[in-house]
C-alpha cells in the first residue's frame, strides 16, 4: 500500500501474502520513533538547537520537532534534508536494517546493504524503482557524496539539475552529488544506486 505523502514508512514493514508482516521487519510506528531518536541524537551530539538545524535543512522547527518525537513520517526527501546539515549517509537516520524503503510518488529506494569502511566512508546500495510520469528532485548531499547509478531496465535521465544524462539498460551513471539532483523515466526504470559518503 502507498502512502501518498512518500513516507520511509509506506513499505517499511513488508507482509506475507496473508498480511502478517515478516518476522525481522519493524513496524511504522517503531521506524518513525527510531529515526526520530537518531536524529536527536546526531543533533544534540553535533551541538546544534532544533532550530539551526531545521533552518539548515529547510524544514519547519515544528516539523523537524515531531519528527524527532515519532510523531511524523520522515519523507524521503526530508532525511535527505537533514541528513546533509548533519554531514551524515542516510543509513545513519533509517539504520542498517535491509530492507527498509523509503520514497514517494515518483521513486522508492529499498536499502540492500551498508558498508562501514576503515576510513569512516560509508558505502550504501539501494534498489531503485522509478515510475514515469514526473520528476524526482532529490536535495543535495554532503560534500564529496557520490552517487552511481546502474539501470538494469528501462531508461533514466539522471544527474545534477541541468547537466543529467540518459541511461539504457547496462549503462551507468555517476555524478557528485552537493548538489540538487534528478531521477525521471518515460518507460519506468528499475536500477542500483550506490552512495558514497567520506570520512
């Protein structure tokens, strides 16, 4: 089932044909509580009041408050936004776990895999599906953030806004990405994005 307004949540806790949910997978309610108390933490670990980092990420003070308490669905695009302020790779938000998918009506991204380095770079691989129809328009990442794209179907315009590239099947893409981006497809895409964040 699809959650309109994009939330991590929407396929957070996926189920068995009967509907009961998979035993290892949390529910929406303990994945909003969990990114809330990351978020918190990383914020109060970095020294920076509820408002200084809203106004880095380009949320409301109010939002960003209920997100921390559990009370709201982070978007996608939101973890984006404060994940940058907080010079931190996605995963640190969502967690490790597998599985864990986030988008909105345009792309889903499902977690495969993170790789914590020795030199403190995290390496995280999603997969990609993206549906025509639209733009995804994706905030800029921290410095140094690189993002690879692989299509494995369909075809993706995808890039830094005003400089993306196509992409066909087996083709890839990679960019830095400090900077706003974009995912569309006119036939549907699916694809592995692998993000690199540095130490």
């Amino acid at each position: 089932m699809r959650n309109p307004k994009g939330s991590v949540s929407e396929v957070s806790n996926p189920a068995d044909g009967d509907g009961r949910r998979r035993s290892g997978f949390r529910d929406a309610d303990d994945l909003r509580r969990e990114v809330g108390a990351r978020i918190s933490e990383l914020r109060t670990a970095r020294g920076l009041s509820l408002s200084a980092l809203a106004r880095s990420a380009g949320i409301g003070k109010g939002s960003l408050s209920e997100l921390e308490a559990g009370r709201r669905n982070p978007t996608l695009d939101t973890l984006y936004a404060v994940a940058g302020p907080l010079g931190v790779p996605l995963s640190a938000l969502l967690g490790d776990e597998s599985g864990t998918e986030g988008g909105g009506s345009q792309l889903t991204a499902r977690l495969l895999h993170v790789e914590h380095h020795d030199d403190g770079a995290t390496t995280e691989v999603f997969w990609l599906r993206v549906v025509p129809g639209g733009v995804r328009r994706s905030p800029a990442h921290g410095p140094g953030v690189v993002e690879h794209v692989r299509v494995v179907r369909g075809h993706l315009l995808a890039g830094p806004e005003g400089s993306q590239r196509h992409a066909g099947p087996g083709e890839s893409l990679e960019w830095i990405s400090d900077a706003v981006h974009t995912y569309s497809t006119e036939d549907g895409a699916l694809a592995v994005l692998t993000i690199v964040t540095p130490a």
